[in-house]
C-alpha cells in the first residue's frame, strides 16, 4: 500500500511536471513579444544564456550542490561533455527563437512532436535499447510525416529537425555526465556565458543593442527565470514519477505552441494537415507503448510486493 505522504508527493510531481511543460508552451509569447520591440535572435539568445547564470547559482544553493559544481568543474572529461551540450542546446534555443519570431510556430511545434520519437531511436543506436513493434510504428509513421510536410513545405522541415535532433542530442549527452540538472545547467550556462556577455558588449557597442530600452532589458533579464525555472521543475518531477508519465506529459508544450501558431494566422493546408496527422499518429503509438509499458511494470511490481508479503 502507498503511504498518504508517498501518494502526496507523487501528485505533486505530477503537477510540477505538467507545469513545467504548460510554461514551455507559452514560452513562445514570450519571445514573440521581445522580438516585436526589434531585438533579434542572437541578442535574445546571448541574454537568455548569461541571465540564466544567476538564476542557476541560485538553485545550485538552493539544493546544497556547490561542492558537485566544483568537482564538474575540476573534471576535463565531464567539462567537455557540458561544453558538447551547451552547444546542442544553444542551437536549439536560436532555431526556436528565430522560428517562433518568425511566425513558423508551426514547425517548431512539429519538432518538439517528433523529438520523442528522435529520442526512442537515439536510445536504440547510442544505448542499444530495444525498439518494440509498437516503437517502429511509431518512428515510421512520424517519418511518412515528415516527408509529406516537406511536400508541404517544397524543402525538409529543416525547423522542425534541427529542433528535435539537438533536443533529442542534448539528451543523449546529458545521459553521459554525472551530474544533477541544476549543477549541469549552471556549468553549461558558465561554459557559453563569456561568448554571450562578449556579444551583447560588442552589440551595445555598435549601437545595435535593445538592453537601454528599460522594458526591453525587463524581459531580457526576465528570460533567466523564465528558462532555468521550467527546467529545475521537469528535472524534480523526472525523479518522482514513472518516465512514462513524463512521456504523456511532454505532448503537452507542442500542443499549447501549435494551437497558438493556428491562432496566429500560419497557414495549416490540407497537405500540412495531413502531415501534422501522421505525426500525431505517431505520438499516439508512442504514448499506447508508453502506457503498455507502464501497465507491465506496475504489475511486476505489484506482483515481487505480494511475493514478499507472503
């Protein structure tokens, strides 16, 4: 039997897990409404990084791990692999921001449906993971997807899979560096933060810069919070409840970012529909697979409690 307080941290995770994904969902208004007042992609994304410092060293207090920041630091071997996934995630911040700026919210939503699916993958040829029946439905139907968006589109989707494939490597890079979400985030931020604070300077410099603008610099400082806050609430959720959990509740931010896209205006074709169809298709075998894994292990473990019991 679960205790009450196990079965109330457990709905607590579910609700930090949910939410982190619902702020990744509206992230997209945020940068739309920094990009109206004239600031581009690289100037968001260089104030995104450097204002993300101070807010990670805060978390890193917040859960006593200075002394694991130190030894990460003090390890070549760990620092390069960081510097491996700043990179990853810095091109995928740039492409969404540009993206969402843009007005091809669309798109970038279409990656972060695919990205699950890149990772199911990535787990079979980076980690030798088994892929399931129900698995390869599910890339196989994301990958007719794809190939009819780029009909849609008369190109790849290149959006779409620069987004999904950096996310998706980021993950598989993160996997290898023992180090908690906080202190790799802060060590990450740290990595990239001098070429950032280097361009913003040079920016400013050559008349070029928006930080001046009070209301501008407000929601450049504001993009600190607003990154690494959703990211501490997915990495304290991720250890609480069940991955297959996290799996139905990652649907939830390309959701939010494709229903305000069609808001919007994008255009959303028959063919573009069609397409958007497949991949939900996709998703759909992905969270069945999910869900039937899910199932499985809860009655193993129902099954070694009753064992023990007896």
């Amino acid at each position: 039997m679960t205790s009450p307080s196990a079965s109330g941290e457990a709905r607590l995770a579910l609700t930090a897990g949910a939410a982190c994904y619902v702020i990744w969902g509206f992230v997209p208004l945020v940068f739309q409404a920094i990009g109206a007042m004239g600031v581009g992609p690289w100037e968001i994304l260089a104030h995104r990084i450097l204002w993300s410092i101070p807010t990670a060293l805060v978390f890193v207090a917040l859960a006593k791990q200075g002394d694991q920041a130190m030894a990460v630091v003090r390890n070549p071997k760990t620092l390069a692999w960081l510097f491996l996934s700043s990179l990853l995630i810095a091109t995928n911040w740039v492409v969404f921001i540009w993206s969402v700026t843009s007005g091809r919210l669309l798109e970038a939503s279409l990656g972060y449906y695919i990205n699950p699916l890149v990772v199911m993958a990535a787990g079979a040829l980076v980690f030798r993971e088994r892929i399931d029946r129900i698995g390869m439905a599910a890339i196989g139907l994301a990958l007719v997807g794809v190939a009819i968006q780029a009909v849609a589109l008369g190109h790849p989707p290149w959006i779409s899979l620069i987004l999904a494939f950096s996310f998706g490597g980021y993950g598989v890079v993160r996997k290898q560096v023992a180090a908690e979400a906080q202190t790799g985030f802060l060590v990450e931020t740290l990595l990239v933060g001098g070429v950032a604070a280097a361009y913003i300077v040079w920016l400013t410099g050559h008349g070029g810069g928006h930080f001046g603008d009070p209301i501008a610099a407000a929601w450049l400082i504001a993009c600190g919070p607003i990154t690494a806050i959703p990211l501490v609430l997915f990495s304290w959720a991720a250890r609480r409840i069940p991955l297959s959990m996290m799996g139905f509740l990652q649907f939830i931010s390309p959701t939010i970012s494709f229903f305000i896209g069609l808001s919007q205006g994008e255009p959303f074709t028959p063919v573009r529909a069609l397409s958007f169809a497949f991949i939900w298709g996709g998703a759909a075998v992905f969270l069945f697979g999910a869900w039937r894994r899910s199932r499985a292990v809860m009655r193993a473990t129902r099954e070694v409690a009753e064992a023990a019991a007896e």
